[in-house]
C-alpha cells in the first residue's frame, strides 16, 4: 500500500511540471506576441522621429512640423525642467533618443551633454539651432532675441526639410507663418528702443537677459546668474549693490524663480526697482507659448523703461 501511494505521488509530480512547463511555454508565446506587437507599434512605419533637448527648442519645432502627419515630435526634459547647463540623461531619455531620426538642440553649450550623445549614437543626426547666429559670448540663450530666435526658426525648419523632404514646402511656410508673429514682436522692441536714450544701464539676474538688453539697446553692468537656486555670497552680493551705485541703476531684470530674494533685498538697499521678466524656458506644450510670453516680457519692459 505505501507503494502505491509513492507511485501516485511520483506520477501527480509529472503532471504537475508538464502543466508547468506548459503554462510558461503558452505565457511565454504571449508576451513574445505582446512585446513584438509594441514594438510594431512603436515604430510605426515610416514616420520620422524627432526630439527636442529643451522647452523653447519644442515650441519652436513643434510650430514647424504643424499640420504634418510624418513627423512624431518629442521633447526630451519635462517642460518644467528649464535650462539644461547641468541635466543628466534619464534612462527613459536614453531610448528615446535611440529611437529618434534627428535631434535638434539649442547648442553653444547650453546641453552639456551633447558631447556623449555623439558618441552613444553615432547614426543621429544632431541639429543646433543657434548654428552660424550671432550669439553673445559664453551665453547661448539665444532665444530671448527675438530677432536671433527668428534665425534659430529658420535653421530648425531646414533641418526637419533635410529629414522629410517631401513636405519642406509646408515646413518652409509654416516657418514663414511663424516668423512673420516674431516679426511683430521685434518691431514692438524696436519701437521701444527707439525711444530710449542709447545705452541705459541696467543689472540682470540671469544671463538670458543679456540678450533683453541687447535687444533693447542697454547696457548690462553686471550680471548676477541666478539661473537656479543657490547662495549669494556676501561679497557677491556687496559687488552687486556697489555696482548698481557707481552706475546708477534704476532698472534690474530677475527671473521670478530664482530672483526673489535678491530682488527685495536691492530694493531694499538701493533706490533701484527690479522687473520680472520669463526666461521662456518653462511652461505649457503650447503652440503659442514664447509669442505671449515674449509678448508679456516687451509689456513688462515697457513699463520699466518708460
Ligand atoms: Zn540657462
């Protein structure tokens, strides 16, 4: 009797690991089917992947390729994330760059790692926006000149024509149709410029407004970079309120995020007023985002130079 029941035993083992055996071959056979099925999806045929580094790099692009059905458009950082000076790849970032046909960037330094995509994906090809556009030096945000963020328009829908030829035509007038908004906005600037003593000086909380100034025909006396958060030294900031005294300053650009704190603290100290300006590196996926943010910017600016 013990013998038969080790040999029933014996036997409801077999049959316990061919079930096995035969569950894990049939899930297995699924989620092969599964996993080639995403990939079929993902790839979806012939479109042509694009990705962008950063938010203004997105708008811009995203104006370009409206209306085409071959273009998937994607951005790489969140649109909150801002500048990219010191971003690290994700890993999520990493395929979405493996699976991407061009990658446009800002460029003059501003994505600090673009020098080892190059090398992880020598098959991308990889755009810069600002290329051959008079940028200031060691200061690539571009984009707050309206007239260099024209220019980067432009570069941005050859590069996308280069890709999908086939469609340049629409590429092409899309960017004329865009640039044409642009054009509104710079002959505001300039209008304002025009009425302007030459050469005003201001103080700027960020690099991006070096570019404000530019435009505007100021002259920035000293930039304090408060492009993210960090500590003012007492020194730093002893140089700042001399600096805003010797020169006369009435009139300092700060970015809301970062600039606060300094900006109570000089108005404080000084008889000097700050204006907050966007640095339109943060915000919603909209088409027309950098035309009402640049636009809120000339209204603020203005009023500071009224
Ligand atoms: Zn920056």
């Amino acid at each position: 009797m013990g013998r038969n029941v080790k040999k029933s035993v014996g036997k409801n083992k077999y049959v316990f690991v061919f079930w096995m055996l035969l569950a894990i071959t049939l899930a297995g056979g699924i989620f092969t089917k599964i996993y080639l099925n995403l990939e079929k999806g993902e790839r979806d045929t012939d479109k042509i992947r694009i990705v962008t580094s950063f938010y203004p790099i997105y708008i811009a692009a995203r104006n370009i390729v409206d209306g085409s059905g071959e273009v998937i458009l994607e951005n790489l950082s969140e649109p909150q994330t801002g500048c990219m000076h010191d971003y690290q790849l994700t890993p999520q970032d990493m395929i979405t760059l493996s699976k991407a046909d061009l990658f446009l960037v800002n460029g003059g330094g501003i994505e600090g790692f673009l020098a080892d995509i190059g090398k992880s994906y020598p098959n991308l090809s990889i755009r810069m926006a600002t290329e051959g556009l008079p940028l200031l030096e060691a200061n690539a945000h571009g984009w707050m000149d309206t007239q260099v963020y024209a220019g980067m328009v432009e570069n941005i829908a050859d590069a996308v024509s280069g890709m999908d030829s086939g469609n340049a035509s629409l590429y092409q007038e899309n960017a004329s149709a865009y640039c044409e908004k642009i054009e509104l906005l710079s002959s505001q600037i300039e209008e304002i410029k025009d009425a302007l003593p030459d050469g005003e000086n201001v103080v700027v909380f960020h690099e991006a407004y070096e570019y404000v100034a530019e435009q505007y025909g100021l002259s920035a006396v000293y930039c304090l970079d408060l492009d993210e958060e960090r500590q003012v030294g007492a020194g730093e900031a002893a140089d700042l309120l001399e600096e805003i005294e010797k020169n006369q300053v009435s009139v300092i650009l700060a970015e809301e995020l970062y600039g606060k704190d300094m900006g109570k603290t000089v108005e404080k100290e000084t008889g000097s007023k700050v204006y907050y300006l966007d640095t339109l590196v943060r915000g919603a996926y909209d088409k027309d985002s950098y035309l009402e943010g640049m636009q809120k910017n000339i209204d603020i600016m203005k009023r500071a130079l009224q």
